[in-house]
C-alpha cells in the first residue's frame, strides 16, 4: 500500500502549520465571498471550481496553493470573474 504524505498540520512544522491554517482560513472566506456574489450559476460554478482546485492542490504543494490563492482573492477585489463557460 502506498504511503500518502502527512498532511502539514500534522507534519510537526510549526510554519507550515500556520500557512495550512491560514490558507484553511482564506478558502473558507473565499468560498463565503463566491457564495455571495451576483452572478449567474455558470460562473459561481467556475469559481467555486478554481476554489476546489485550490484545496486539492495544497494537499501536494501547500506555498503554492497559498500563491495560487492568493491570485484568485486578488482577481475578486479587483471584481475581474470568468467568463461564462462557452465564451
């Protein structure tokens, strides 16, 4: 049977710890963020997959989910979202 690496909170490093829970944190305010917006169902969905994306990644690479992230968060501030698949 393969051995699947420690997730970071329970790797015993304490910085990747705090970048696990503050990432954790990050997605869980972007996903609130996503749920609230204005738009129609196709780009909440395309959102909400870049978000899941996300979590998938920081399993692997967690700095950069963090960075990936990052850029998302930055994207909702400056109000710039996907265009609706088939566009």
């Amino acid at each position: 049977m393969e051995r699947r690496p420690e997730p970071p909170y329970e790797s015993g490093d304490p910085q990747e710890a705090a970048l696990y829970a503050v990432v954790a944190e990050r997605l869980k305010q972007a996903h609130a963020r996503v749920r609230a917006l204005n738009v129609s169902e196709e780009t909440r969905v395309a959102l909400v997959r870049r978000l899941l994306a996300v979590t998938e990644s920081a399993k692997r690479d967690l700095p950069a989910a963090a960075r990936r992230l990052g850029r998302i968060v930055a994207e909702l501030d400056a109000g710039r979202l996907p265009p609706p698949p088939g566009r």
